[in-house]
C-alpha cells in the first residue's frame, strides 16, 4: 500500500515531507503485534512504522534508513506542521485531531487493509491477463473497483465503459452513445483545474460534480511516461475510499499497457489518432459529434482537405507506419493520421479557395510537390503517397481515403515519382474499377479501340496522331513536330483516321470520346484483353 493511501485512510488532516516521491512508495505496514508474533517482512519489502512525536530525538534527527517513519504529530489551535523543522529523509509527519492512542488504534487495523487491496490488485491483475480488449477488462474490473467506469484516449474517445450509470445522468448516457467524451465536459474539467491536479499529483484525484453532487475518481493513463488517455470512475454503488483510489492508479496502469499493445492511443501521444479513424471508418453517430470531436485535434476547420494513403515496405505492421506517421506529421503541419490496414492514412488541410474558380488542385499540389521535407521523408524511406480528390465536408472522409487505395490499385508502385494525384489519373482508376467486360465496354469508344488494333497489326501511329490533334487544338504545326512528322504526313493521317475509323477531328463530340477512351485504354494497360476480331477494319 502507498504511503499517500494510508495518510488518507488515517484521516490526518495535513501531512509534511522533504520528497514528495516518498508518498508514493509502497511499504509494509509493521506494528508491534506483527513483531510479537515474530515474522517479519521480506528483505525487497519497505516498512513503514508509526512514532510519537517527541518519543525519541534522534528518530527526528537523523534520516531514516530502514523504511518509512510515520511521526503522529498532535497540534493545537493555530499550530500547523509548518511550525516545526523539515522532516529528515524517510520521515513523515502527519496531524491528527485524534489522540495518539485512537491513531494508533487505527494504525493497527492497517495490515487487514491492506491484504484486502493486495487482493484485488491480483484480480485485477488476473483480469488483465485473461482479457483480450480493454471492453473485456472494462467488465471485469467495474466489479472489483466497485463502481462504473469509463476508459478513454488522448482524443477523448471512448475505449471501453462498465458498470451501471445512473438514469438521471443524461450527459454520460450521451457519452457512451456517441463514444467520445463532448468537449463541453472536458472544458468543464479543464477550467474547474482537475485535469492539472491529477497530472501534476500523478495519481487518482477525488472530485466533487459541482452540477450533480457526485463524487468522480479521475487517473491519468501513463505509458512511459506519456499520457495516453483517462479512467474516469464514478461513485455510483459504493463510496469511493483511499484504497480504491490507489487500485484505481493501477487498474490504470494496466489500461495504459492495453492502450499500447493494442494500438488505440490519441495522436498528441504519437500513435495516430482515433478521430481520423473514425472519419474513415464512418463510426460517428451524428454531424455535430464528429466536429466537436475535430475541434479537440489540431485540424482545422472550415478549410478544404486531402486524404493521403502513404504506403512503404510490403507486408509492414503497424510499428512500421507508426513511425512513419511521426515522421510525415512532422513533415506536414496540422495533418492528422492514423495507421489503418496496411497503409498510413493521412488528412491534409490544404487551405481556404481564395479565388471564384477551382484552386484546390494548384493548392495541394504546391503544399505536396514543394514540400520538401514531405518528399524527403519519402524518398529515405522508399515510401509513395497516393492523394485523393480535394474535399470540404469531413464526412466525405471515407470515400476519399478510398479513392487513394483506388489509386494505388490502378497505378501500382513502380512508378515515377513518389506522389501521385487521383485527378491525375482519374482514368486509370475508372479503368481498375471496370473489373468486368461489361463495365468496361460501356466506358470506351469502339472507334476508337479498331484504331489501336489496327496501328498494332500494321505499325501505323493514327491513335498517336489523333491524340495529339486533341493535345494541340487548333495548332497542325505543334501537333505535327510533336509526332516528329512533316506536317503533309500528319494531315494525310487525320484524313485516314477520318476514313478508316469514321472519327472527324474538327468534331467536339469526336474529339471528346477520343480523348476520353485514350485515357482509359492508358489506364489499362496491359489489362487490354480485346479481340481484334471484334473490331476488324477491313
């Protein structure tokens, strides 16, 4: 048991120490009974005993080395524990408005107490080992801890809930339906300073709901030494006592290792963040959830966005995109990520249109191509960022992190440059998703596909000259130098196309459906299963 847990249980009304680290260290309780039995603690073990105060100068004197020293101090009147000199090291001195002798009454029943915390602390420890989620744990431990609890994040995102929550508790009620914590709690536990005391004391901190008169116990989730989310445990069946708030801590760290191992930690903690994951997955119940929830990210709002889908060695876990994500969030201001399936996900915010026409394309391709620490961290890496179609409506997430996988299935990954853009190679993808003839055949123009089997079969080039009428309008001398020919050859060819394939090039329309089919049939690429036979030119 801490030190802390057994001054709270004591009841002393002020405590004094030199290190407040000594608190927090666990100790054996020894009383004189324990000795007149004659057992006696294990070596690795530390004692704490209890003292008068005064009963022996040199226990004040000197540091106290085997253990921690309890030191019973009776004040009275104005009198406080600042009044007298500092602790040595291993002393504690604490004040009680009872006598010495019902303090060391109560003293005595400590080691029944703490058998009683050992015992649950190894539930809750055997819990932890038989659960494979932390909702599993969650309802394994609601009844040891005694109270319904509720797990959370860095994002605010619930984890895990447990236990029966009041009828009248509307609020949390809402929290368990729409799986975050609303922002409106957080700011309340925020400006009321209980967040900062529990992060600043390091341990479980008792708080009164100055709306519901209800007792909350609130621990910090660490891992390392970083804050990976909360366990918020309400005082609903049962009252909440100083040894509850110690198993607390450590039903906490044993959250902490779950959140890791599994993989579910906020992104300010360097793991991804669950709001994006939610975005993707579609999981939010409501609009007005999810953009409380992105309010609480470093994302801004009201801007245009990208969705990326960063991609690097085959057959990586989810510790190789991690790192990754770190290093393109560092590359990339105010982006969220998050690793999901076997890619990096990645939302970008690319700005405000400042113009009357359509400037996301420009947009992001100047953040991305001249970013370039972004390019850097790609190139090291030999990792390729596929990038969707710009978006302003957040719920459109989904659909644009899958236009990225689209892109990376119809572009693959051996090709040039380490970023491609879906508006790109918008044609190539329509071409991967036809996955059958049919759909295929109502993309492209027949014409268009017997001019491409015809150039095969006979080594002629009228596709390319066709193009290339489309490529440069209105320009025969452009078109023709780009085709290397004179520029007699290049018209003999548009007359041919016209002849053969029955494709005017002065026409819109005509124009239009080659360009089209073009990119398509580019798209394909060796996809290109047609039989000549159906396309024969006699």
């Amino acid at each position: 048991m801490r030190v802390r847990t057994i001054i709270d249980m004591l009841g002393c009304s002020s405590h004094a120490v030199t290190d407040e680290g000594l608190l927090d260290r666990d100790v054996v309780v020894w009383t004189a009974s324990m000795s007149s039995l004659g057992s006696a603690p294990t070596e690795e073990s530390s004692i704490l005993t209890l003292a008068r105060f005064g009963e022996s100068a040199a226990q004040r004197e000197r540091s106290y080395d085997e253990g921690v020293l309890l030191v019973h101090v009776p004040l009275s009147g104005d009198e406080s524990l600042d009044d007298l000199c500092v602790p040595p090291h291993g002393v504690v001195y604490v004040a009680s408005e009872r006598p010495y002798h019902e303090f060391l009454d109560a003293f005595r029943r400590l080691p029944e107490q703490c058998a009683l915390l050992s015992l649950r602390r190894v539930r809750l420890h055997d819990a932890f080992l038989h659960c494979y989620d932390l909702q599993q744990f969650a309802d394994k431990a609601a009844p040891i801890i005694g109270n319904p609890l509720l797990i959370t994040n860095s994002d605010h995102r619930l984890l895990a809930n447990a236990g029966s929550i009041p009828e009248d508790r509307a609020d949390v009620e809402e929290v368990i339906e729409c799986g975050y914590l609303s922002d409106g709690v957080n700011a309340s536990l925020e400006s009321d300073g209980v967040i900062h005391d529990v992060r600043v004391s390091r341990h479980a901190v008792l708080t009164v709901s100055p709306r519901f008169g209800e007792r909350w116990a609130h621990s910090i989730v660490y891992v390392h030494h970083m804050e990976m989310g909360r366990l918020d445990v309400l005082e609903n069946e049962k009252p909440i006592t100083p040894t509850d708030l110690e198993l607390i801590d450590y039903a906490g760290t044993l959250v902490g290792v779950m959140i890791e191992r599994l993989g579910v930690a906020g992104e300010r903690v360097g793991a991804g963040s669950s709001v994006l994951r939610d975005l993707i997955n579609g999981t939010f119940v409501n609009e007005e959830t999810m953009r409380s929830q992105v309010v609480l990210t470093q994302l801004p709002l009201g801007e245009s966005y990208v969705m990326l889908a960063v991609v690097g060695q085959r057959g990586a876990g989810s510790d190789y995109y991690t790192r990754a994500g770190r290093l393109v969030s560092d590359a990339i201001r105010k982006c969220l990520w998050t690793v999901e399936g076997n890619v990096l996900a990645v939302i970008v915010p690319v700005g405000r249109s400042t113009t009357v026409g359509y400037d996301d394309y420009g947009r992001t391709r100047k953040l991305l191509m001249l970013n370039r620490r972004f390019r850097t961290v790609l190139d090291h890496n030999d990792m390729y960022a596929y990038v969707s179609e710009p978006f302003t409506a957040l719920s459109m997430s989904a659909g644009r992190f899958i236009q990225c996988i689209e892109l990376l299935d119809a572009v693959g990954e051996n090709h040039e440059g380490r970023i491609r853009l879906f508006w790109e190679d918008r044609f190539a993808v329509m071409a991967c998703n036809a996955t059958s003839f049919e759909k295929m055949d109502a993309l492209i123009d027949k014409r268009v596909i017997a001019m491409k089997i015809y150039d095969q079969e006979h080594g002629t080039q009228y596709l390319e000259t066709a193009i290339m009428s489309v490529n440069h309008p209105g320009s025969p001398a452009e078109a023709a130098d780009a085709l290397n020919v004179h520029r007699n050859t290049y018209f003999y060819r548009v007359n041919k196309v016209r002849e053969l394939f029955f494709i005017d090039l002065k026409d819109g329309d005509d124009r239009l459906s080659l360009a089209f089919t073009a990119r398509v049939l580019e798209g394909l690429g060796e996809r290109f299963f047609i039989d000549p036979n159906d396309y024969a030119v006699e």
